[in-house]
C-alpha cells in the first residue's frame, strides 16, 4: 500500500456548504442532531455517516468531515443520544449491548441519512475508537440502505483491551473528561464544562489525586457529576464481555474496511477482520480490507513519527485520505489500485514498509517457542535473564524472585493522553521488580508478525496478584522500545467468568496474552522480555489482598516467583515468520 495520494491525483475540491443541526427523530421520538456537510451543488452523492460522543463540533471532526465533503460525500456527523446537541439520556458502552439504544439508533441514522436531499441513497461509516463502536452496534441491527462500511480503532472484545482489570489512567480521565457535558447540560458549576478546560484541569490539578486514591470507588460523587452512577456500576464489572461483537461478525451485509495500528491499544480491531472471514458471509469474504500502520490510537491523523522512531513519509496518511479511498473504491467504483492489493496490508516495524498479506494470521507462520533462563538474578536490565530456543536442562537455576509492592508500582510509560505509544525504556532499567530476559543480538533477520503468548509458570504468597509481559526491541545504540504488553490478574487464570483466589505458593499455570506484533528484527539488534506484576495506571495496580479493588484501602507486599524449570518452562511464543 501507499498513501493514497501518491496512488492517483486528487481530484478537484468541491465547494463545501454545511448544514448545522439537522434534527432526526428517533423511533422513540427522541431527537438526535447532526451536522451535514455536502458539495454545494445540486448533485446527489453517497452519504458517509459518524456518530459520535465527543462533540460533532470539535476540530477533528470538522476537519474530516470538510475533507471528505470536498472530495463528493454528503457527510454525516451525530451527537450521540444524550450527548452535546442531541436529547435523551447518554448511555455509555460499558454496559451490555441491549442495554443501550445505540443498535436503533444508528439504524434510524443510516436510513435517515439515505434519504437527505443530497443523498444518493447509498451510504457508508466512518469514525474511530467510541464512534466505531457505534457502527458495530449499528451492523447488528442491517440497515438496508448500508451499501458499505468503514470502521477503525475497536476491539471485537472489550476483554481484548482491560484484559479484565480497571484502565485506571485512561477510565478516569475519561469519564472526567465526558463528564463536562453532563454538568453543562445540568447547568452545574461544580466543574469544568467543556472537555477541553476537563483535560487540562485533569492533568494539571486532578490526576495525581485520584489515580492513587484508596478505596477508588469513594472518590467523591461530584468529581465523575452524573456519570458516577455508571462508573461505580463498571467498577464491578471488569470480567464481563459486554460487546459480544463476534455475534455481529454473521449479520454483516457489506465490506468492511478496518484501520488499526501497532500501537493502537484496540489492535484487537485485527479480531474483527478475523472473524468477519471466518464467520462472516461467504460472498463478502474476499472483500474485506485491513490495514495496520505503525500508529497509535489516533484519530486522525496517522503519521510516521511517533515516539522516538520516524517511520518517513510513506507511513503517513490522514483520515479522510484512507475513508475516501476506501468509498472511492467500493461505492463509486473507481479504479484507485485497490482492487490489486492484497486484503491485509501491514507496516512491517524494521522493514518499514507497506507489505500486502492474504491472510491473518499469516499462513506462514511458524510458531517458536523462547524459552526463559537465569542463573538466578534476572532482575533489572543487568541482571542475568536471557532468552533461548533451547528448553531448560537439569542443574540450571530454576526461578527467578522480585518483590512486588503496590505502594510502588512500575509505571506505564505512555503518552500524556493515557494511550500507548513506542517509548524509551530506560526509565525502568534500575528495578529490581522487573526481570528481564534477552535473546541474544540477532546475527540475521527474523521477523516476528502475528500473535504473541506467554506461558509463564509462577508462584505468589497472596491470594491474588498481577503478571505482566512487554516485549522491547533494543536496537544497536542501546535504545529499548516497547512493542507489545500483555497482563493477567491471577484470579482470572481459570477464566473471566471463574474468578478464583491463589492458595499461598501454589504453581501456577498462566497464558497471557499480548497484543500482536510485526516486527523485523535486524543483526545487532535483540528482543526483550520484561516481566512485573504492575503497569500502573495503564491497568489498576493489584492490592495482592484478593478484595474488591474498588472498595479496598489495603495495599499488601507480595513475594513473587517466577519459574523456568524443566518441569516449569516458562517460554514466550512467537509467530515467527520464515524470510
């Protein structure tokens, strides 16, 4: 793939007129309010429609929603129910799905949108992260008049992202964030009232506060206004799937185009690619497109820099570059060079390149087991950890030990606004906390594309606890950058839905699963494996008392054991691919 504008020129811009605030009455006489952008001409053209919590007003989505217009769309942006100039109650997603009227909702919008004045009658998705949620709600319900779909940044699961334990750092925020609108819409003066002056407040004033506040469900009611009701009801539901999306996966009646990234922490979005060609309708299989950038969870703009790596130009693209390339192609049927790519197109990390595959996971893949060694000491970057093909032999040390301590966490290293992002590592390098174990310098390619595992045997002196795993690549100059996480609340070992407490130093038996990878690693460079019990605030640190997290004050000190025996080898597996 190449960025879009590199494949065929862009065609002249249309002039662009916008209508504000066009009102549709949904089934349940509830209106809901949307802005629509159109060529200012008296042509029909497709309807593109994104539905939306977080202000149809703001930058981003103006932005797109201009661009997109311009290249001939009549686009669609809708406040969510209850949200900003829409009426109604706002109902979060973090609840089941029949819970919400989102499904309706969004069937109500497509077929409205089909049938405006500059519509032609055929319409498509576009929005990121909540918005795409929304459009999977929307495809449960097959509005007839949907001809295609382009969704970008949601997980088939929601257990895919929270790995079943609270996102402190990003929940919170969040909700303090989203909670602006509800104290304008109550016309309170308890708190910040737009979500920009929320998230400067949150960062400059709040977030040191209530990040570490014990128990977290007795933060005051008024700091979350009228989401506090929902928030206290999730705290008690991190185990509970509530998207169910590969149910959707069948009902599916058009292309679907999804945009992910490395680093997107809803790259479970792959998940969905994946079931829609597994479980999704035979004759629409061969349609549908992927795309995996070296990016974050941005919204849009995607571009080649990110962290302390520039990835060039030929990473870079924008929003409406990738939407408009996608529709041009499959509503208006141009001949832009999509039809002659392969379905998965990928960034390869250290190829840095765009790379076509005709399946995920590749089909080539071969699955290596990395087996973990120490001599005992495999705490901090110097310690003695390392990571071998070879299983552990009799008369090698058997385990390695760290102290986890819930007062001191180890931090996530992430970007300001609580999301992933390749980041330095070297903060990390002195704790003792962490063990880390390395594959020696590569003296030749092996690249490593495709899900990512780890069975690790362990033992702890609490009734509960964490277990964590990143992988870095450690380049040349030393430079460790993170490519993928995973973690697992101990109690989760047996299943979300079979939480169950740990004896005291009994063996434990854990799969963890981290985000997929694509990566070429190159001679002079390693591959890292780090393993903690924390990753704070990316993932609520774990008390070690086996209490509910959000109702308890009690932080205890855990003895941690990490074992890689011949009886207990622990061992990452990696999909490498053969070069």
């Amino acid at each position: 793939m190449t960025s879009p504008d590199k494949k065929y020129p862009n065609l002249n811009l249309l002039e662009v007129s916008v209508e504000n605030n066009l009102e549709m009455v949904a089934r349940d006489g509830v209106a809901l309010r949307a802005d629509v952008y159109h060529p200012n001409d008296s042509n029909k053209y497709p309807s593109l429609v994104c539905r939306t919590p977080y202000n149809k007003m703001t930058p981003r989505y103006v932005e797109t929603a201009t661009d997109l217009a311009s290249r001939g769309y009549c686009v669609v942006v809708q406040d969510f129910r209850g949200r900003y100039a829409s009426d109604g109650n706002y109902e979060w997603m973090w609840r089941e799905r029949s819970e919400t009227h989102d499904s309706e909702d969004g069937y109500d919008t497509i077929e409205w949108a089909a049938a405006l004045g500059w519509s032609d009658g055929r319409v498509g998705t576009w929005g990121h992260s909540n918005a795409s949620w929304a459009i999977w709600m929307m495809l449960d319900s097959c509005p007839p008049s949907l001809t295609s779909t382009l969704a970008s940044g949601i997980s088939k699961n929601i257990l895919d992202i929270n790995f079943g334990i609270f996102e402190t750092g990003r929940r919170l925020e969040w909700t303090y964030m989203m909670a602006a609108d509800m104290r304008r819409r109550a016309e309170r003066i308890d708190g910040p009232t737009t979500p920009v002056e929320a998230v400067k407040r949150w960062n400059q004033v709040e977030r040191g506060k209530y990040l570490w506040w014990l128990p977290l469900g007795d933060i005051p009611d008024s700091v979350f206004s009228d989401l506090n009701d929902q928030l206290q009801s999730y705290y008690g539901a991190q185990n509970q799937e509530f998207q169910h999306f590969s149910d959707v996966h069948p009902k599916v009646q058009t292309p679907i185009f999804q945009i992910t990234g490395w680093w997107d922490r809803l790259i479970g979005t792959i998940d969905h690619y994946e079931g829609l060609i597994t479980n999704g309708r035979k004759d629409l299989r061969e349609q549908h497109r992927l795309i995996i950038g070296p990016w974050g969870h941005d919204a849009t703009q995607f571009t080649g820099k990110i962290g302390p790596i520039d990835y060039g130009p030929m990473a870079e693209t924008t929003y409406a570059d990738l939407i408009s390339r996608w529709y041009d192609f499959d509503i208006k049927g141009i001949d832009n060079g999509l039809s002659d790519e392969a379905p998965v197109q990928m960034w390869v990390i250290g190829e840095d390149k765009w790379r076509g595959e005709h399946a995920w996971p590749l089909e080539r893949t071969e699955y290596t087991p990395f087996y973990l060694h120490s001599q005992g000491g495999a705490n901090t970057v110097g310690g003695d950890g390392y990571l071998s093909i070879k299983p552990p032999m009799p008369g090698e040390s058997e385990h390695d030990k760290y102290v986890y301590d819930p007062k001191d966490p180890v931090m996530s290293l992430m970007r300001a606004d609580s999301q992933a992002a390749p980041v330095d590592q070297s903060p990390h390098d002195h704790r003792e906390d962490i063990l880390v174990y390395d594959f020696p310098v590569f003296d030749s390619e092996i690249e490593v594309t495709g899900p990512v595992s780890l069975k690790l045997w362990a033992k702890t002196d609490a009734s509960d606890t964490d277990w964590t795993a990143k992988l870095s690549i450690v380049y040349e100059d030393g430079l460790a950058v993170n490519l993928t996480y995973g973690i697992m609340r101990a109690q989760y070992r047996n299943g979300y839905q079979n939480p169950t407490l740990l004896q005291p130093d009994e063996i434990g038996e854990y799969t963890i699963k981290l985000n997929p990878i694509g990566c070429l690693f190159k001679p002079g460079q390693k591959l890292r494996l780090s393993v903690s019990s924390s990753d704070f605030p990316n993932f609520d640190r774990n008390h070690n008392t086996g209490n509910d997290y959000w109702s308890d004050a009690e932080l205890r000190v855990a003895q941690q054991t990490v074992l890689h025996s011949r009886q207990h080898p622990s061992h990452l597996l990696l999909p490498v691919i053969p070069r």
